[in-house]
C-alpha cells in the first residue's frame, strides 16, 4: 500500500518520528477535549441546546484566537518552536484539569467558557508551531507526502481521541470531568514526549531569533504587514488564493457540523446518550474520509498540482453534499461525512503543500497563524448563519444549499485562477 511504504520512508527520518509522536499525543488530547466540552455544552440531559447556544459557545471560544493568532506568528518565529510545544503542553494539561473542576462546581458558565478559551488559545501556539516546524525535519522532495500524512495522522489521532472520550463518559463513567481529565493527562504526555527533541531541531534559524519578548511583541504590526506582503508576493499568489479558498470550506464544514450537532440531538435520535452516540459515529466516519484523503491526495496532487487538486475537492463536495444530505436521514448523512471529512483534508493537505513550498522559514510562523485566524474567523461566521438558518430540529434544506454554492464557487474561482 503505497501509504504505508511513504510512512515507512518518512518514518526514517529520527526527527520526524518524534514530532509526529508529539503531534499525534497533542491532536488526541485534542479529541477528548473538544468531545468533553461538546458533550457539556450540547448533550447534557439538563439542557435545552439551541443552534443559537452552540453559535454562541462557539464564539467565545473561537472568535479571540483572532487576537492570539498574530502574536502566536510573530512569537513562533522567535521562541524555539520546541519549546512552544513543551510549555504549551504543559500549561493545556493545567488549564484542563481547572476546566474538570469547573463542570463539577457551581461555577458559572461564563467562567467555563473562558477556562475552555485559555485551554483552546494555547492550541494555537502548539498547532501553528507543528505546522511551521514540519520542514525542519524532512527534505524537500517529501514535503508533500509529509504535509499528506502528518496533518492527516494529526487528525485521526483527534478521531481516536473523540473515540476515546465516548467510550470514558458512556462505559466507564457518565462524568464530563472525567473525560476532560483524561485530556489532562494526554497533554502531560505530549509535553514529555517534546523531551525527546533538541531545544534547536525545530527552528527558527539563530540569526532569526530575537531574544526580547517586548521588542517583538512591539514589532507584531510591522511583522505581520511584512507577513502578509511576503504572501501577496507574484510568485505565492498561489498561497493566497489556496488560503481564501480553504478558508470558505473551512466555512461549509462549521456550518455542517452545527447541522449534524443539532440534528444528532434532536431530529435522529430520542435520547441524549444515542444522540451523542451517533455524533460518535459520524465523527468516525468522518476520520475514515481523513485518512482516505491521505492514501489519495498524494497522488492526485503529484498529477493534477495541488490548485487543482483543491478544485477536485471543492467541485465533489458542491455535487455529493447536497445530494446525501437533503434527505435528513442517517445512512446518507454518514455518507455526508465521510464526503466532507475527504474533501476538506485533502484541500488542506493541499493548501498547506502550498503554503510551505512558497513561503520562507523566517515567515512561515506567522502565515500559518494567519491561516488558523482565517479558519477560526470562518468557523464562527459559519455557526452564526447556521443559528439563522437552521429550524430547532436541525433540518434545513436552504442551510444545504447554500453550503453547496459555496462549494462550487470556490471550486470554479481555483479552476479559473489555475488557468490564468
């Protein structure tokens, strides 16, 4: 199988080993995090979520990393990329233990969501700073393939993580705590398995490191402007372009995960425990489309380029989207799933290809900062029209269509700045 010889080949690479182990401990923790809160925030036999509800938790911890990102960029081209990983692993196992604490006091909901918040901020350092350091530890000739496989992984060990976590809160404890602890854990782990790396393997270069932190906090403005020159250079306009386009997908996937959210709740399900078992489901199946974009997007990004690839993408899920999903019924939404969890990857795996080909070590920190404010920025925009849209019971036939429009104009827009 042509994936695993390219894993087997990667894997060679000693450095590469031990940021992918890091990646994968990190983005699991990750998993069991997020199930945790959305089993709180949506699942709770106490609660009567709302599509508005979920916007609105969805915003308080998502709409501030649109602060945090830019520093996080400017930070991650000065601090050693190692180290960001092993404070940040740290300070998210701390933060998470405190956000356990939260759901099992009388606190209010308020000072949940900012625990969460702090816990999901750090997220953007550790997050970026695996992205930027990935072309540290392998060479050029298989950045592709690592920018496929890593992110992937990344991914499905997310899905594994989620997995994890419905199996502690329906088997072995019906706690939400529990399940955030067991997070807790996993990011102690992340932060040992840093320790495994040289303070100097992940970058940035020494002449690039500058030691004050006012100084480059002062300088972030100037910084990020250069950032977004560099990017909006003639020969990254292809970054550009690909970073507009992943970012309005990036918009369909929000707006179609509140859909399934609600329609797990409500309109699928009579209980919350088989509600938030089929949501289980559906995030595997999911993964399952991960993982395929993984085998294929190699291989048709070697071919088409990756511009195109992403056009192929953005056009299968404008066709198939809209076709299993309007029925509401749960066999073609699991179909849905694993349609959007391959053609988001791959436009990703694509994108990122992209955006580390054209782009210098000395920027690569902040653009990919830049990256994850655009997703986040799009992920709550996506949430508000779906509270618009979306009925209490979930089902929206114009939600779906519109999410289908979108898709073909970013697949059409890439076709005709492909051709250009």
């Amino acid at each position: 199988m042509a994936v695993v010889r390219d894993l087997r080949v990667l894997l060679r690479f000693q450095g590469f080993r031990r940021l992918l182990a890091v990646r994968l401990i990190s983005q699991g923790a990750d998993g069991v995090y997020q199930v945790a809160l959305a089993a709180y925030v949506v699942f709770s036999p106490e609660k009567q979520t709302s599509a508005a509800a979920v916007a609105s938790a969805m915003a308080v911890l998502l709409l501030p990393y649109s602060l945090v990102g830019p520093f996080a960029g400017v930070l991650l081209d000065r601090w050693r990329r190692r180290q960001v990983l092993l404070y940040g692993s740290l300070l998210r196992a701390l933060l998470a233990s405190a956000t356990a604490l939260l759901i099992l006091s009388p606190a209010p909901d308020w000072l949940f969501y900012v625990s969460a918040l702090c816990v999901t901020a750090v997220n953007r350092f550790v997050l970026a700073g695996l992205s930027a350091a990935l072309p540290r530890v392998v060479d050029t000739e298989r950045l592709v393939i690592a920018n496929s496989l890593s992110p992937t992984a990344g991914t499905l060990a997310a899905t594994a993580g989620g997995g994890l976590a419905f199996v502690v809160r329906l088997v072995v404890a019906d706690s939400d705590a529990a399940v955030v602890l067991v997070g807790a854990w996993l990011y102690l782990c992340a932060a040992l398995a840093t320790l495994s790396m040289a303070r100097e393997l992940l970058g940035p270069d020494q002449n690039l490191v500058r030691e004050r932190l006012g100084a480059a906090l002062t300088g972030t403005a100037r910084d990020l402007l250069a950032g977004v020159r560099h990017l909006a250079a003639p020969q990254r306009r292809e970054a550009a372009w690909a970073l507009a386009a992943m970012a309005l997908m990036r918009f369909c996937y929000g707006a179609l995960l509140v859909m399934l959210l609600m329609l797990c709740r409500y309109a699928l399900t009579s209980t919350t425990d088989d509600g938030l078992a089929l949501l289980g489901l559906a995030l595997g199946v999911s993964g399952a489309g991960f993982f395929a974009a993984a085998v294929v997007t190699p291989w048709f990004a070697g071919r088409l380029g990756p511009g195109r690839w992403i056009v192929v993408c953005a056009g299968a899920a404008a066709l198939l989207e809209p076709a299993l999903g309007l029925p509401f019924a749960t066999a073609p939404l699991l179909a849905a799933a694993f349609v959007l969890g391959l053609t988001t990857q791959g436009a990703k795996i694509a994108t990122d290809t992209i955006i580390q080909s054209s782009v210098e070590d000395g920027f690569r920190g902040r653009i990919f900062s830049v990256y994850d404010v655009l997703f986040n920025a799009a992920f709550v925009g996506a949430a508000a029209v779906a509270a618009l849209m979306l009925p209490p019971d979930g089902r929206s036939a114009p939600l779906v269509i519109t999410i289908a429009v979108i898709y073909a104009t970013v697949a059409v827009a890439m076709f005709r700045f492909g051709r250009q």
